[in-house]
C-alpha cells in the first residue's frame, strides 16, 4: 500500500474553540506531570496552542488487511525471527514518548544513530472514533522505518480496528502493557492490565491472527521474577512476536531515581524464544553496549535521555554523564544547538503541535537555560510560537559567546557520513 503524500492541510477551529483555546495558552514552561504526559489525549489535552497545521503525512486508510496465517508455535517464533532480521535486527532504538517521540524528533534520532523508534503511545478507541486526532497523534514519511505503532486498550476489537489503520505504514503494531499512570489505571489499560491476564492475552491473540504486521508488547516487571516470566510466556504464546521489557515495577515509577533491573530483563530474554528488547537506564553509548551484554537483549530503547540529546546513539553524550565517567573525553564538536537547529528544520518539514516542539526546546536546551534563565523566560512568556521566534533565539543564545558541546570519549574516532551526520565511533 502506498503512503498518501500529503502536505500540511489548514486545521480550522470555530471561533468560540479559538477563543477557549486563546484563553487556556500556557505560558509556563511546560510543567504538565509525567501523569498527564504519559497518558494524554487530545481529549484532555489542557495546553491549547495549536498555532501549526497538523498534517496527515502518513495518510490513514480505512485499513482491511487479511488476517495473517495461523501458524504453530514454532513457525510464529521462526517468522518473528525472520521480520526481525529483515529489518536488520536494530540495536538502538527510541521509546514510546506520549507527546515526545513524534515524527520530527523520530526523523532526528535517526539522523544520530537510532536504528528504529516507537511512536508515542496512541488511545486505541479514540484512534478509531476521531479523524482530528488520527491527524494529530499519527504521523510518518517512507524514511520513517523500523517503526512500531503503539497503543493503549483493553478491548480486542477496537484495538484490531485501530491497527488496521496503521498497520500498512508500520512494522510492528504494539500494545502498551507498561503506562503506570494514575489515567491509565483510571482508562483500565497499561500496567493495569497486569492485573487482568486473560484480557492481555485476548489482546495479543486478536491481533496477532488477524494483522499482517507481528504485534510486539511493552511490559514492565512484576515483582516476583516467577510471575514476569509466566506473563512473557504468556505473550509469547499468543502470538506476540517481540517484547521489550522496561526493567521497573508498576510501583517504580521515579525512572530518575529508581535503576531499571537488567538482571530481571535477562531472566525474561533467557526465557523466550522471540526477540527481546532492554529498556530503562540508557544514558549513553557505553550504556548500550553494558546493556546488551548484560542483558543478553537484541536491542535497546531509550526514553528520557534522548531528549536531553538526540545524539546519544550516534556516541555524543552531554556534560552531566563526562562527569560521572572515569574515561577521558573530549569536545565532539557538536552544540545542543546544532542538534536543536536539526530538530526546527525536522518540524519545518513534518508538522506537529506547537506544544510538542515547545517541551523539545525546554529538554534539548535545558543546559543553555540553566545558563541563561531570562531567554526560558522569555519563551515562557510567548503564548504561541513561531520559528522564526526560535531561530532569532538560539542566535541570542550562541551570541553569549560560551558553547555547550556535546562530548565524546578520547579513543572515539568522529566521523562524518554521506548525509554529513558526526558519528562518534
Ligand atoms: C516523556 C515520556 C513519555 C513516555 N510515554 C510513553 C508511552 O507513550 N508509552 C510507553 O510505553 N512508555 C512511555 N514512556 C516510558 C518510556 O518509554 C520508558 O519505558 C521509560 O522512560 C524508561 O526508559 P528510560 O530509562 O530510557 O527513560 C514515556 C517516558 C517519558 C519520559
């Protein structure tokens, strides 16, 4: 099936909208909970700015894809092996960020190194009742593969619904066992769902007989290793194709504090036959290579690290981890704002909500604000934005004079490649 290329179309609101939406801009920073970040809708979306045309760069079709043949254990567990190593088994790969790993920030991640990306998570019902958020939440490009589509849910056939929508743009449709958030417990899907097995199992099963993409799942750990590995048996066998574990409980939600268990990720690899994927605790380079080794895993996401620097999988690493590090590094001559100035154009090229790009700007220029207070500020006093807006200031910023690099270690050879991208190798 062919994407529909469509360019930005004009997303007109009615006057009393605009008026409500004038009145609720923001202008904080953008200080919205994880809660309300991980597990956001349109539909309770608070911040309201929504100076940019949303695009269906993807173009959604109404999807009626044949149901995948029913295969036997082993011949599922050889075809998962088989879309695995067709896709070039990636390593490195970008999380599911509600809000943040959208398409221009997947487009740059992959510009520095990621080798696949989650979308962030998608409301399966609401994915199928509403074009506007379609519209708004999913988008992507031909460049924009190994991609995984994920949604929450908790009915198998709203879910198969809205897979089949996405699913002739996607390589692997993922079902989202992992949100913690109060809403989600509220919305009776992510973690919550690890209460309810055979609901997870028809989930999987569901899917995993009608689509023709592999359906992958996001999971999180029980506390007793026993019960997380009979759980990813149990995906397993209803036919999930891949599962990435993020190494934390339900209850260990402060990912800041808490380390991500990769002892347990390695029980869970060592005990399925499919594809595993590590998550939690990737700040680095060096970080993926301890990672896969420990774990075992085929690859590894990365969440929020990434958007403090995009360019982590590409061997840069910022200030905060060359000062935990023992080894020598050195200035990779590359800036948080040349990276930044990657994003804008990024955004330029596919279109996305305004308070997408506004939360990149405060993650991937954090250092330089910690520096230079009055310009956060002064972005924080703009209800709407524009780029002409961010370009005159990351100018104001570099005009200070003081550089802040991004760092690569000493015995790293940075080089440039065809597309004029510095990998640190
Ligand atoms: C801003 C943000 C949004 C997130 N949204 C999602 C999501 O939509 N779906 C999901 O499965 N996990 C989501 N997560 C969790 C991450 O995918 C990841 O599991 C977690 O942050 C641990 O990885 P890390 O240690 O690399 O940050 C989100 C995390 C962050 C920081």
């Amino acid at each position: 099936m062919k994407l529909k290329a469509r360019g930005p179309s004009p997303f007109s609101f009615s006057p009393l909208e605009s008026f409500l939406r004038f009145l609720m801009a923001s202008t904080e920073a953008p200080t919205r909970d994880l809660d309300d970040l991980l597990c956001s809708s349109p539909h309770q979306e608070q911040n309201g700015e929504s100076n940019t045309s949303p695009t269906e760069a993807g173009g959604i079709d109404d999807g009626s894809a044949s149901p995948a043949l029913c295969l036997s254990g082993a011949s599922r567990i050889e075809r998962a092996w088989e879309h695995w190593t067709k896709l070039g088994g990636p390593k490195r790969i970008v999380a599911p960020m509600v809000d943040n790993s959208e398409l221009p920030f997947r487009m740059l991640c992959r510009k520095y190194g990621a080798e696949a990306a989650y979308t962030p998570m998608l409301h399966s019902r609401i994915f199928t009742e509403s074009e506007k958020y379609r519209n708004e939440e999913f988008t992507t490009c031909k460049e924009d593969r190994p991609l995984f589509v994920q949604f929450c849910a908790n009915d198998p056939d709203i879910l198969l619904e809205a897979a089949r929508r996405v699913e002739p743009y996607c390589d692997y449709v993922d079902i989202n066992l992992g949100c913690p958030q109060r809403i989600a417990r509220r919305g009776y899907y992510g973690a919550f769902l690890m209460d309810n097995l055979p609901l997870v199992k028809s989930l999987v099963e569901k899917l995993s007989s009608s689509l023709n993409v592999p359906v992958s799942c996001k999971i999180r750990l029980f506390p007793k290793i026993e019960d997380t590995l009979n759980y990813a048996r149990m995906l397993e066998e209803a036919g999930c194709s891949l599962v990435a574990v993020h190494g934390r409980t339900r209850d260990e939600k402060d990912q800041k504090k808490i380390r991500a268990d990769w002892a347990a990720i390695r029980a869970v690899k060592t005990a399925l036959k499919i594809p595993v994927l590590a998550n939690g605790n990737i700040r680095h380079l060096q970080d993926v290579e301890s990672c896969l080794k420990e774990t075992g895993c085929d690859g590894v996401l990365s969440a929020d690290s990434l958007l403090d620097n995009p360019a982590l999988f590409a061997g840069f690493r910022n200030a905060e981890w060359v000062v935990e590090s023992n080894e020598g590094h050195r200035d990779g001559e590359l800036d948080q704002t040349d990276i930044f100035i990657d994003y804008l154009k990024m955004c330029e090229k596919y279109p996305v909500p305004w308070r997408m790009i506004r939360s990149h700007t405060h993650k991937m220029l954090g250092d330089w604000f910690k520096n230079h207070p009055q310009v956060r500020e002064e972005l924080n006093a703009q209800s709407t934005l524009s780029f002409e807006y961010l370009y005159e200031m990351v100018d104001k910023l570099r005009a200070f004079g003081k550089r802040i690099p991004l760092y690569v270690m000493n015995s790293s050879v940075v080089e440039v490649d065809e597309n004029g991208i510095k990998i640190a190798a």
